[in-house]
C-alpha cells in the first residue's frame, strides 16, 4: 500500500509540475520523500531481516520467494522515482529557459 501510495504521489507532483504550479510541488514532496524513505527502508530490512533467514533456516523457495518479489517492487519503485524526478527537473528548466526567451 505504501508503495503505491508513493507512485500517486510522484504521478500528483509530476501533475502539479506540468500544470506550471511548480511553487506548490511541495505539497506532494515532502510526504513521498517520507513514505518512499520509510517503505524502502523497511522493505531492505524486512528482506535482510525475514526473508532470508527464513530460507537459510528450511523454508528456503518461501524465504528466497518473498525476498526476490520484494526487491523486485523495490526496483520498480526507484525506477519510477528516478524518472519523475528527471522529468521534473527537465520540465522545470524548460518552463525557465521559456520564461527568459521571452
């Protein structure tokens, strides 16, 4: 859930930053720098942590399982987070190099 939470809100910065309201972009960016922060954190750990003590204690297809779908989503995530911010701050210095032209 946090991790989706997180994609909504790179997708409603990456809105407010298209729609020229770059000023209010914050809004959206201080709560997915937390929740990005908290749920990767976690996930490492819960990687690190759960799922692979719990394949080297027996349940190895569970344990190796859980820790591959997770990295797997954790992946994704950073792939998404990397893009937007690269299209926010190409966006961004598109919207100055416009203002200054004209």
């Amino acid at each position: 859930n946090q991790l989706l939470a997180g994609i909504a809100l790179c997708v409603g910065t990456t809105v407010i930053i298209s729609m020229g309201r770059a000023k209010y972009a914050w809004v959206t960016l201080v709560p997915l720098a937390f929740v990005a922060t908290t749920t990767l954190t976690a996930g490492w750990l819960n990687i690190t942590d759960n799922f692979l003590p719990l394949a080297r204690k027996g349940a190895a297809f569970q344990g190796y399982l859980n820790a591959t779908l997770t990295a797997i989503m954790m992946i994704c995530v950073g792939v998404i987070l990397v893009n937007s911010i690269w299209k926010w701050t190409r966006r961004v210095t598109e919207t100055k190099v416009t203002r200054t032209k004209l």
